[in-house]
C-alpha cells in the first residue's frame, strides 16, 4: 500500500505546477507548492515530544488537508477534533 505522501511526492515530481487543491478565494496550490508545505509543517511536528497521535481542531480545509498529509510523514496519526 503507497502512503498519501508518496504519492504526494510523485505527483509533484511528475506535475510540479498542476494544481493540487482547488483554489480557495481564487488562490490555488501546485502539488510542489503542496509538497513543499506538508514537508515544512512535518519537519515542524517532528520537534515535538514524541507522541503517536496529534489532535488537531480546525475550521480550514486546506489546513486540514496540509494536517493530514504532513501528520504520517512525520509519523504520526491524525485526530481532527471539533
């Protein structure tokens, strides 16, 4: 089974400037500009104090998408709360 983010970083290999999410307030995303974000926001989760779950509450979806990809690249799960 391929990870997301795998599949994340071939794609932004492959297709560096097509767009990855659908633009919000006519502000879209590549998936390079996409990848290169769930890697910083991973490399920033991977200074935390070791843990397995990262909760996480959020009314963004691009946010929540950048959570749910950068969260198992850095080798966590995901707990989206409201």
């Amino acid at each position: 089974m391929t990870a997301p983010t795998d599949w994340l970083r071939r794609r932004a290999t492959a297709t560096p400037d097509a767009p990855a999410l659908d633009p919000v307030e006519d502000v879209g995303i590549s998936f390079a500009a996409l990848d290169g974000r769930v890697e910083a926001l991973a490399a920033a989760l991977a200074t935390l104090p070791p843990a397995r779950l990262l909760a996480a509450e959020t009314d963004r979806a691009e946010a929540l998408a950048l959570l749910a990809l950068a969260a198992p690249r850095a080798g966590l799960a995901l707990l989206p709360v409201n």
